[in-house]
C-alpha cells in the first residue's frame, strides 16, 4: 500500500533528524496500536534513535504505563488533547528520551459517537519544554485511518525537530 510507503519514508527521515541530533524518541500509541514504533524499528540502526514505544491501548494501560490521570480520562475521554498532552510527557517521564509523540483516537469502524466520531484523532509531540496538541479527522476504514495517523504524527514530529534548529 502506498501509504505504508510514506509512514517509513517519513520514520528514515525523522530517524536522520534525530541520529543527526543525537535525540532519542519515546512514543505513546493507542489507537494506532504500535504502528509508528513498528514503522522506527523496522530501520536498521534505529536502536540510536528510538528509545521505546508505549502502547496504552486501554484506559487503564494509559494510566498505569505513562500516568495519565484517571480523573482526566474521566472528564475529557481517551479521546481528547488533554490525554494526548498527558500521553506524550508521560512518554518523556518514563524513558531516557528527550522527545516524543502520543496518537489517541478512535479507528473504527465502530466506537464513534457525535461529538467524537469514526476517524477522530488526538495528537501531542513533546520535547521536554514544550508540548503541542492538535486534533484532526480522517476519512476512511480502519487501516486507513490509522495509516493516516501515524503519517500525521511522523510530521508532526519532523516540524517539532525542524524547529529546534531555528
């Protein structure tokens, strides 16, 4: 599939810029399941770069594994720039990684509701000082939508690491 295509050659090119800065990466996946951390590793070499990945499917994995707070899920949901926020600094505190991503949303094809439907995505890329959020929508099946993430969440991170040299 094409798209499987862009995830790797965007994990070689977030893979250089870290190499390149001697940083490594910690992810915190759920709805993506471990598809950015799978598309790092399967780079020769990325053991210099990535320093491990967290997949915190369930909401309880969230809480214990990166301590998102329970109450926050609680009150915003899995799904939501709050929890993404608490995923990728939780990344940071359980790791030696100096950057990281997190990916929450919901894949479908079931799970959706009105306020947050099939194909909502919550973002946070973190490096220790800063932390930005966003959320965006993506359109089709599963694979689709998960695929779509984890790009989204490669750049993401390619423009937080092009912005520490400014």
């Amino acid at each position: 599939m094409a798209t499987d295509n862009v995830v790797h050659q965007l994990a070689i090119r977030v893979g250089n810029k870290l190499r390149d800065e001697r940083l490594m990466l910690a992810t915190a996946e759920s709805c993506t399941g471990g598809l950015v951390a799978a598309a790092m590793t399967d780079i020769s070499g990325s053991s210099a770069w990535f320093e491990r990945g967290f997949v915190t499917y369930s909401n309880l994995a969230k809480i214990e594994m990166i301590g998102v707070p329970a109450d926050m899920i609680d009150r915003h949901g899995a799904v939501s720039e709050p929890v993404a926020k608490a995923m990728a600094e939780g990344a940071l505190r359980n790791s030696r990684a100096q950057v990281s991503l997190s990916i929450t949303g919901v894949a479908g094809p079931g799970g959706g509701t009105e306020t947050k439907p099939v194909g909502m995505v919550s973002f946070a890329w973190s490096n220790r000082l800063h932390t930005a959020v966003e959320t965006q929508q993506f359109k089709g099946d599963r694979e689709q939508i998960r695929t779509q993430a984890a790009a989204y969440a490669l750049r993401g991170l390619l423009e937080l690491l092009e912005r520490r040299e400014r």
